[in-house]
C-alpha cells in the first residue's frame, strides 16, 4: 500500500473507534484480551525491542510468540523519551554528555502518511509482568500495520508502546530537549540492520528528533 491509501485511512479510523488506550500499568488489558478472544497481546516494537537478542530478556520470541517484521502507519518514532537512571547505569552506560539520554518514544497521529517500521510480536499474559517493567511510563496505544514482506497485504491491528508528556496526565519522562543515547541507537541499528539494509535505512528516515 502507498501512503494516503484509502485502506490504511479506513484502518485507522477503525482502529481510533474500536480498540481502546491502556495507560500504565495497562488496567483492564488481560479482561480487554480475553473479551476478544485474544491469547496475546500483539505488539509492535519500534526501538530495542527491534533488537531480537534485547527482546529476549523479557519476550519469548519462539514459536506462537514469532517475530515478523511490519511497516505501521497513523504515528511518529521519535527521540524523546528521558532514560530513568537505572537504564543508564544498568543497560546501557552512563554518556559523557547528560544529554544524550534520549530513548525512542512513538506518538499516535492518525496520519496515514506518518509511519514506522518495527517487529510485530506476541505477548502471552504470563510474561505481562516482565514486561510492565521494562516498559514503565509507557501506554499501549492502537496502531495500524501491514507485514514488511507484504506490502499489499489487508491492514491489521496491534498495539505499541507511546509515552505521553505530563501535561496529558502520564509522565515527566518526557522531554522534547534531550539526544540519542548512543548505544541504545545503535542497539536499534543492529536490530534493524540484522533484517536487512533497507529495514535499517527505513528505520533511519522514520525516527525523528
């Protein structure tokens, strides 16, 4: 599909209608999943989790849980998502300059001309805890996809992770001022790089400062 078509704009405005927001810590996300009938949470991961090997450490990316790479539409990747010490000090190194502290952060649109590319995944309930906190801050929010390897194919639905600034009642974690971390950009790189060149150049023209 090409940006602006009507299919993704339907989806998306499908999408804004019938699938709801989780804040943190994501209340009402296991009753949301077994109303529908849905044994996993999909979700799209847009920065470390692209990485498969930092994924691993709290989402078992075997089997029914398999990872396929996607292009979603209706948000923006952006840098600005200020990394809590313990990030700093235990996964990825305190920087030489305090500002570059910045992780990725995705903010939902509803544009179809504004996307991302990612890894879609699934989530089985019994992993929500180690993930709640990996991702703390973080909302789930709808977003609108279609498999990387299949650009034609229907839009689907999943979820992603998006920080909201303060002033919208979620976290003082956000902040427009800060830089890359630089080992967690390149973490992502490596990621998006280990599915291919292009993956990785998309990756690059689609996340913002």
């Amino acid at each position: 599909m090409q940006e602006g078509d009507p299919s993704i704009e339907a989806a998306l405005e499908t999408c804004s209608k019938n699938y709801p927001s989780f804040t943190y810590p994501w209340y009402g996300l296991e009753r949301f999943l077994s109303d529908s009938g849905v044994l996993r949470l999909p979700l799209i991961g847009y920065g470390s989790l692209i990485n498969e090997a930092s994924a691993a450490r709290t989402i078992n990316t075997d089997g029914a849980a398999g990872r396929a790479p996607v292009l979603a539409y209706g948000a923006m990747r952006v840098f600005n998502y200020r990394m809590p010490p313990a990030y700093l000090n235990e996964r990825y190194g305190t920087p030489t300059n305090s500002n570059y502290i910045a992780a990725l952060n995705c903010e939902r649109t509803g544009i179809a001309g504004d996307r991302f590319n990612g890894i879609l995944t699934h989530i089985a309930p019994d992993h929500f805890e180690a993930f709640r906190d990996r991702e703390k801050d973080y909302a789930l929010e709808p977003v609108v996809y279609q498999l990387w390897s299949q650009p034609e194919s229907k839009p689907e639905v999943a979820y992603m992770l998006e920080l909201l600034p303060g002033d919208r009642g979620e976290s003082d974690r956000y902040d427009s001022t800060i830089l890359p971390h630089i080992a967690y950009t390149q973490l992502c790189q490596e990621g998006a790089l280990a599915i291919s060149e292009r993956f990785l150049e998309v990756f690059n023209e689609t996340t913002w400062l």
